[in-house]
C-alpha cells in the first residue's frame, strides 16, 4: 500500500540521518592549529605540525565511524585500532588495525587481546599525543580487560550472579569498573593528562554517557563502591576469592581535574525521529515527536499506540513519531521474536478488538515498530507494520493466531506468515543503532 511504503521511506530517512559515517564528518574539524568538535571554540584542543594524533574506535558503529574520523584526521593520524563484532566489506579499507571480537555480545579471549593492543598503543604514545575516542552500542563486550589476577570466567559469573539478585544498572557498573582496566574511565585513567576528544553513538535512552559501552572515557557519576555493592546484595559468599580481593583493594582514582576530555553526542534517536520528521513533513503530514525516552513494557507500548490511533479524529494528515527502547517480559517457553514485532503484534490485536470505534470514521492509518540497527532481538526483521487496510477485513481464526503468538512472544513467526509476510519489515542491517522508532501516520478518507 502507498501508507506502507511511506513508512519505509520514513524509516529509511531516519536511519540515513544517524549514519555514522555522516555523523563524525559532520562534528569533528581539524585545522594546521586545532581540533576541534562541533565546530564551538570551547570545545576546541590546540595542535601544531608535529602533533601526533590516535584513534581508538570500538562498536558496532566502529568501522563506519573510523572511516569518517581518517578522511578528516588525513596523514596527522599516527596509529589507529578498530574493534568491531564482525570486519565487512569497508573495514578492509582503513588504514587503523581492526581487529574482530565478541561476536555473541560478551566479551572472548579476542575483546582482550584487542584491548591489550590499545593499551600498548596509549602507553607508547607520545606525551603531547592527542586520543580521538569513537565509541557506539555494543562496546563494552569489544573493549573489555580484566584487572591483574581476574579471568574473563571470573568477570562473567560475577556480572551473572548480580543479575540474579536484580542489581541495577548502576550496580552493575560500579562492579564492572572495579575488575577492569579500561571501564568506567579506567581507558582515561591510562590516557592520563594528554588530551581526548570521544565522538559517541548513543544506544541508550537519555544518552548518559556513563552507560553507553560502560563508560571507558568519562569518571563514573556515583560513588557507589563495588564493596558496597556486592554486601548489600549479599553476594560475597557466592563469588570466586580472586573477584573479593580485586573488589576489597579496589583504590578509588578519581580522573585528575586537569584532564581534558571533550565528550559529543554526535548521533542518537533524537535526530533519527527529525530525519524521519523532515520526510514526512516533506508530503503534507503535520508531524510531532512525542517522545525519544519510551521505555517498559512493548506490550503495553503496542496498546497505547492503538488506543492513540482510535483517539484520533477525522481531519488534516497527521504523524506522530516516538523513539526508545521497550521490553518484553518472556513466557517460560518462548518463540522467537523482539520488542518492535511485538509491540506491532500487540497493536493489532487492540486495533481489531476495538475496530467498531474506527472503522466508521472514514479514516486510513498505517504503524511502523521498527528497530534502527534493522535487527529486532535475534532476529533477521527490524520490526513490522500494521495499516488500517490490514485489519479491516481480518477473519477471527487470524486474530487467535496473533494472540498465541503474543502470548508465547513468537512474535517474528506471526509476522513471517501474516497475509505472506506482507507486514514483516527486513530492511537488514543499516549498520547504525540509536534503538527503536515508531511512526504512525493517520489521514481521512
């Protein structure tokens, strides 16, 4: 349908905007007498002839992102190293070192040799050298190195226990800080009082630089202790004597004041959703974001945006457009799916339920749940859509299916098989990841 293909030039737009390669061009300039991020004098680090510049890139953004910073870093770069989940067609062509680790999302015996390589790499270089930092989702299972006396087995079963006892985020990092040498500011830390610039791809709602790929480049904002942690969740019985010790001499390093590290967001899901905005904007819709910190439950998500459809009125062509990361709460035997197909599957089971209060307005209405990385939990889809044109003449026996399938979050199955995959959205990997967009378009008749 026309509404269907908007949306997949909507999506298209949105990802097009955060592409990373675009993205590091665009913020960071380099001069015969400065680096310098988003074209601001304060944010500006002083260089001459003889300056030897470093990059250190890791993520699943990493290689488009080097790929930027070398057109513009040109022959001022003296070394660089790439770590990325899995080398393509482009990394061939950079001229850093890349190296591939942590294909299943943790960090493996190859995240610690790359690390390794880094560390090397800041060591050696010169005292006046200046670091170019890129960082992007997926980042901490790439850049990781256990502290002297810790195995990689040692750092997972703890970070493992501490799940099951529902430590939070925060918990989690202080934990994590403390048995690594490069989270949590600890890369800083070895950088010392040269300067930095880190050029960051935000996978996380809210943007906190702290989370995103644990934090190697900025000191953590709380001062909760990995001590303090792991008593109040009573863990010390439970974890390896090696991981005690680490925690219990853990020395708080507080990055020094006169360290200058300059931090830019240079691409995250609020300027996917204005990219998507411009598109729509562009063929008459009057378009709003409503929010890029949707969070909780897709399910829930999926209801409340088809109760804002059926709210709606008859009227001028309108768009609204939301941006985040949901979740799904898994049956004990789940099938296969991910948080948008989901949130899509819950949409028009609501939408069907509720059809008698739409149908007679003369209204035509089409959603897009997708999310940007065009991967949607472990799956080949990004997402799925749902149109107005779609659920009217939908027969019962349909609508069981779809709700099994929500019930045993089999989500990717449903869509797969739906009216032949039809509403199924596979745009396949864009190679960016600022989470999930939703768009959802309403027009009359």
């Amino acid at each position: 349908s026309q509404m269907r293909d908007l949306l997949i030039r909507v999506f298209q737009s949105a990802v097009s905007a955060v592409n990373p390669l675009e993205c590091v061009r665009k913020s960071l300039r380099v001069t015969s007498s400065s680096l310098c991020v988003d074209g601001s004098t304060s944010r500006l680090i002083p260089i001459d002839q003889s300056t030897p510049l470093y990059l250190i890139s890791f993520g699943k953004a990493a290689a488009a992102m080097t790929q930027g910073a070398e057109e513009i870093l040109g022959s001022r770069m003296k070394e660089g190293i790439v770590i990325v989940p899995k080398v393509e067609e482009g990394s061939k062509n950079l001229r850093s070192t890349v190296y591939e680790a942590g294909r299943s999302n943790l960090p493996d015996r190859r995240s610690i040799e790359a690390t390794k390589e880094v560390l090397r790499m800041v060591e050696c270089a010169d005292s006046n050298a200046i670091f170019v930092v890129l960082i992007s989702g997926g980042g901490s299972a790439l850049l990781a190195l256990p502290s002297k006396g810790i195995t990689l087995d040692h750092k997972l079963t703890t970070i493992r226990t501490l799940v099951s006892r529902g430590a939070s985020i925060q918990q989690l990092n202080a934990v994590r800080r403390a048995l690594s040498r490069v989270k949590g500011g600890r890369l800083m830390e070895a950088i010392g009082e040269r300067k930095s610039i880190s050029l960051v791809l935000s996978d996380i709602v809210g943007d906190p630089l702290e989370f995103i790929a644990s934090g190697p480049t900025v000191s953590p904002q709380s001062s909760i202790r990995a001590a303090t942690v792991i008593n109040e969740l009573s863990v010390r019985s439970s974890l390896p004597k090696e991981v005690i010790d680490a925690i219990d001499s853990e020395k708080s390093s507080p990055l020094s004041a006169h360290h200058t590290a300059l931090h830019s967001i240079v691409c995250n899901n609020t300027i996917a959703l204005e990219g998507a905005k411009i598109t729509l904007e562009e063929v008459g819709f009057k378009s709003t974001i409503t929010t890029c910190t949707q969070v909780g439950d897709a399910d829930e998500f999926g209801r409340k945006i088809a109760d804002t459809v059926i709210g709606m009125e008859k009227g001028e062509k309108t768009a609204l457009l939301f941006g985040g990361e949901t979740t799904v709460n898994l049956p004990p035997h789940n099938g296969i799916g991910g948080r948008n197909q989901h949130a899509a599957l819950a949409a028009l089971i609501q939408l069907w339920k509720r059809r008698e209060e739409w149908k007679n307005k003369g209204v035509n209405f089409a959603l897009l749940f997708a999310g940007t990385d065009g991967q949607d939990g472990p799956t080949d889809a990004s997402g799925a859509t749902v149109t107005s044109q779609i659920i009217i003449d939908l027969p019962i026996d349909e609508m069981e299916k779809a709700e099994k399938a929500l019930k045993e979050a089999n989500s990717y199955n449903f869509w797969k098989e739906f009216r032949g995959g039809i509403c199924h959205f596979q745009p396949g990997f864009t190679g960016t990841n600022v989470m999930d967009i939703t768009v959802l378009i309403h027009e009359s008749m």
